[in-house]
C-alpha cells in the first residue's frame, strides 16, 4: 500500500488499449497442448524475468543458478534496475509491455499492483497448471491470490508486520520485552522510551509517510483490513478502527510527543532504517524483510541487539494477528514459453525462496528456522539479533486472510494518503480527514462502476 504516482493510471490505460483483445488464450497455450514442452524436448530456453531486487545483495544469482542446475534446459534473464525501487520498477515493466518487448515473469510487491495487470489482460491464468500438478493454491500458500474465480499468480515471500526494539533502551526503561501487547500498550512504551536531550531527542518511536501508518488498527484485522471491503465497493473508511488509528498518530505526535513528528518526516524526507538504526528512535513496527538488516550490514552494522515483538492488539482479547502481504509471481499472457515460466514459479515459491535465505516464504512447508538461520548467516553482526524473541513472534503471529483489492484500489489509496497527510500536518481533525477520504473514495467506485 505505497505510494503511487498518477502516471501509473496514465501507464495502465495506454497498455489497456495496446492489449484489448490480446486476452490469454489458455485452450492454445496453457498447457502447452499446442506444443510439445521444451522441458520434454530439451529444447534451451531463456526467460525474461522483470523485477526491481538487487541480484548480488538479494541473492538471485544463486537462485538462478540453483534452477538452471536443476533445469539445465531453461535460462533465466533477469531484468531489474536493481535499485529496489517497486515503484519505478512497474513503469519500466508497463512501457517495456506497451513496447512489445519479450517478458516471461514478473513480479508484484503489492496485490493492487497484481490486481491492475490482471484486470487488462497482461497475466497467464496458471489454474491449468495448478491443476496438473495437484494441488490447491490455499492449502500450498498463506496467500491464494484469486481473482474471480482465477489465479493469475503464486505467492513469493510472505510479508509480515511486527516491531522491533533496540534492547538496550528497554532495559535503560526498565521494560521487558512484549509478548502480547495492545496499541494502548505500545504508546505507553514509547512514551517511557522516549528520551529528551535538546536537539538530539531520542523518539520512542518512528511512524513512516506510506499510508499504511494511518491504518495501524485495522491494518493487521483478519478480515476488511482495506480501504474497501472484500466486496470491492463497500467503504471501509469511516470505522472505530480507522478512528483509533488516527488516534494512536495523535496521542504519539501530537499529545506524548513520542513519535516523530510527521511535518519533520518529511521536510527532512527520513527514512525508518537510519532513524531506528541510529538510534533517533527505540521501535519501528514493520516488515519481516528487516529481520537481515537487524543483524547489520556492511553499510549499517548493528551497534545494539534487536528484540522483537508482535503486532499490537487493539483490545486484549483479539488475535494475535498480523498483515499477510506477498511478493506475487506471474506469467506474462504473451509469453512464448509459459510453462515454462511457471515451472520456474513453482520451484522458485517452494524450493527457491528457501534456499535463498532471505525472506520468509508463503509457502506452509517451509522450515522457518531454517529460513530465519540462513537469513541471519548473511547478516554481518548476526549475534545482535535477538533469535528468541524473533522465532515467538514468527511462530505465533496469525497470519490475517489474503485477499486482492480491486484494480483501482490505488487511486482510493493516493486519496486517503493526501487526507491523512493533512491530519498528520494538524490541518484537519481525525473526523473531518476520515470524511473527506470517504467521499472521494466513493466517487472512485462509482466512476469505475462497481
């Protein structure tokens, strides 16, 4: 739930026009029933695989080569910027679609990004292939990223929320480390964590500008955690668990002054891995793809040891629950080699992703320990990740259920975010912000027809 900017919807409808009709012909080509597999020939293949990871620093290379070693016949070009940057990535993978240029496989951060592609035609339905292979995408994976009735991708790594804590502020508040928590709680901590000393003030904590830190509440429910209901058309915005989260911002900013302020945020364009890094703030609550960093890195060592809790509650007798976000693998509809590509997919989903050792899998049979042993060997300090806590957290978070949003989610996104941001800024109460963002939702809906 990134930002995003409005030439991405520019993007979308010029490729929508360049691919009416182009469809994905699965009766031809889904099985390759038309051409015997290059898999049974032998015949070399070389896919196109577009994404936006770094292939040295993630670890692809060994990805790569693993899948080759094993499937000699089948080569995989990667194309990335290798910046990391998601968002950048999506307007190069439009343009090089709009430009008839080869893609095999591409990847998604986010279900709204899938969701937009899917709609226009540009993703393979993979259902024939789940099929012959036997089995179902929801017993396989924590993400079955179906869209009417259709899978047009695998789940990667699964993205998980929590929060992490530098220890040794903790145990300078006299604060043990939280197994089962509740935002009430969590403000309270960052309150006690909170250290004044002139111009180096110690926060204790930091929220960042992407619009998923004015969600926290609701954020990590099981269920209706977006803008929109799972319906697609029902507002989810004026609700007591958005209210809370406009009021856990409020309390932290504005009232405890224990959060970083927002205005300074982003006048100074900050970033949560230098501020919790260096310890301008005592807690972040984020993603599973930090478990690495948090045991340092050639560019940032850790100089503390992280301590690790779960996703805060709402009340005490909710779930243990936490966001179930997913990196979403497809196969390109024009491709000449999809199965091909979706071979890859599959092994990459299952047998890839852990032998890489750097995120932790959506799929159900990955050994976690493992996994999180590999991610921490990579790591240049990994003694000052604290693993106890770690493997708690990961071990009994619920993941919440996966769902997709409709493909003009992001436009309902980039109107809430310019709402909240006025809230952040003291320019409108929590009522009026949630108000305004409700209406100009709506009138997304209803111009898409939903």
């Amino acid at each position: 739930m990134l930002k995003h900017s409005f030439r991405m919807a520019v993007a979308i409808s010029l490729i929508a026009v360049s691919l009416v009709g182009c469809g994905s012909k699965t009766s031809d080509n889904a099985t390759g029933s038309s051409n015997p597999t290059s898999s049974d020939k032998k015949e070399q293949v070389t896919l196109k695989f577009f994404h936006w990871y770094n292939d040295d620093q993630d670890k692809w290379n060994d990805v790569y080569k693993a899948f080759q070693d094993k499937y000699p016949n089948i080569k995989i070009e990667s194309v990335t910027a290798g910046d990391n940057n998601s968002q950048e990535y999506l307007k190069k993978l439009d343009l090089a679609a709009a430009s008839g240029d080869q893609i095999d496989l591409m990847m998604f951060s986010a279900p709204q990004y899938y969701a937009q592609r899917a709609a226009i035609n540009m993703l393979e339905p993979l259902d024939e292939y789940i099929a012959k292979d036997g089995y179902k995408v929801a017993d396989e994976y924590y993400s079955d990223p179906v869209i009417n009735g259709k899978t047009y991708a695998l789940p990667a790594k699964k993205s998980t929320f929590f929060v992490m804590l530098n220890k040794n502020h903790l145990d300078e508040a006299g604060l043990t480390v939280p197994k089962d928590w509740t935002w009430d709680e969590y403000l309270d901590y960052a309150k006690k964590l909170t250290k004044s000393d002139g111009a180096n003030k110690r926060y204790g904590t930091y929220f960042h500008t992407w619009s998923n830190y004015s969600s926290l509440a609701q954020l990590a429910q099981m269920d209706d955690y977006f803008l929109l209901k799972s319906d697609g058309k029902t507002l989810n915005v004026e609700t007591p668990l958005m209210k809370k989260s406009l009021e856990i911002r409020h309390q932290a900013e504005f009232v405890d002054k224990s959060a970083t302020p927002f205005a300074e945020v982003i006048s100074q364009k900050l970033n949560y891995r230098p501020q919790y890094f260096s310890e301008k703030a005592s807690m972040i609550v984020t993603g599973d793809y930090m478990i690495p960093e948090a045991g340092g890195t050639d560019k940032v060592p850790a100089t503390f040891t992280t301590v690790f809790a779960p996703y805060p509650k709402v009340n005490k007798e909710d779930p243990m629950s936490t966001l179930n976000n997913a990196d979403l693998m497809s196969v390109y509809s024009k491709s000449k080699h999809k199965e091909e590509a979706y071979q890859f997919i599959r092994w990459y989903t299952t047998e890839g992703i852990q032998l890489q050792g750097k995120y932790i899998p959506s799929y159900k049979k990955a050994d976690i320990a493992t996994v999180i042993d590999n991610q921490l060997a990579t790591a240049k300090n990994p003694e000052m990740v604290d693993k106890e806590s770690l493997m708690y957290v990961m071990q009994n978070q619920i993941p919440q259920n996966f769902s997709v949003p409709p493909s003009y989610y992001d436009q309902a996104d980039q109107e809430f975010t310019k709402e909240m941001d006025l809230f952040l800024l003291g320019k409108e109460d929590a009522d009026t912000a949630l108000k305004n963002a409700a209406a100009k939702i709506q009138k997304i809906v209803d111009s898409n027809g939903k």
